[in-house]
C-alpha cells in the first residue's frame, strides 16, 4: 500500500468558498478538488526529464498551461451550451439581446397560452431561469409534436416541505419532469 503524506496549507477564504461551492456541485469535499489538481507521480516525472533538454523550464509555466486548457475547455462547454440554449429559442449567436429577449417572452407567452395544461409550477420556474426556459419550451414543443418520450400530463405536486399538495401540469421526458 502506497504511503501517504499530509501536508497543510492556507488558503484565501475566498479561494476556499469558491472550492467548496465547486466541490459541493460535484458531491465531493474542496479537500478532493486540491488533490485532484495536484499532478500525479508520472507528471513529476515527465517534468523533470523535461528539464534535462530545457534546464530554464519552470513549474509555474506548465501549471499555466493547466489552468488555460482548463479555462479554454469550460469555454468550449459554455459555449456549446449557449448556442444549444439560443438554438432552442430559435436564435443563434449572432442573434441580438432584443432578439433573444424577444423569443424569450414568445416563449413564455406560447407556454402561458396553454390553458388546457397549465404548466404553472414550471413556467415560474422559467420566469427566473432563462437556460430552464429554453429546455422546457423544447420539451413541450416535441410534446405537443406527439415526439416519442415527451408529454404533457398532470403529476403529484410537493410543496417545499415535501408534502402532497394535489395535481398539477407538467412537460414530462422519459418519465420525468423536465
């Protein structure tokens, strides 16, 4: 069994606030996210084979180039997200904020005009969260086209507490709601 070690270290509160919210969406400890970070016996090895041919090589430099493949990779997800959310709402990049404003409220307006499955539950929820909106607009649309996996159907309702509070419309996927 391999020896471990420990070793303590400060960080900024603010450093640490930042990896706890992250580890805390992960379902892991901030202590998980540094270890995770820290390279691994064979990046430590690679590191100093490299020096051997680039003796002015430092440990800040490749520990640079970590943290812009990481940046440059969450920009690729972000993006890819955004234009997967505006492509829901029928706009793309070059689409302006009036225009995606607008569809936005088409959106709404189009899930309010329902009457007969009031998705009140949901269309709050989508009052706040625009990425939301446009996951279920998608989903109600391919509900209404009779796609395969996507309803609209009345559910139990829970109130915060947990407690049954009656029936209530929602787009469902697969079974679950959106």
């Amino acid at each position: 069994m391999a020896k471990k070690r420990r070793v303590v270290f400060y960080i900024a509160d603010e450093w640490h606030k930042a990896l706890a919210s992250l580890a805390g969406t992960c379902g892991v400890s901030a202590e998980e996210i540094v270890l995770q970070s820290l390279p691994d016996d064979a990046v430590a090895g690679l590191f100093f084979r490299c020096r051997i041919y680039l003796p002015e090589l430092r440990w800040d430099e490749v520990a640079q180039v970590g943290r812009d493949a990481i940046r440059e990779h969450l920009r690729a997800q972000y993006m890819k997200g955004f234009e997967q959310h505006l492509a829901r709402l029928g706009m793309s990049l070059e689409s302006t904020a009036e225009e995606v404003e607008a569809a936005q409220k088409r959106a709404l307006d189009e899930l309010r005009a329902d009457t007969a499955h009031p998705l009140l539950h949901q269309i709050a929820r989508a009052e706040e969260d625009s990425a939301y909106l446009g996951c279920l607009y998608d989903a109600w649309k391919r509900a209404n086209a009779g796609e395969a996996g996507y309803t609209v159907a009345q559910v139990d309702g829970h109130d915060a507490a947990g407690q049954r509070n009656g029936q209530l419309w929602a787009v469902l996927k697969d079974g679950q709601i959106v």
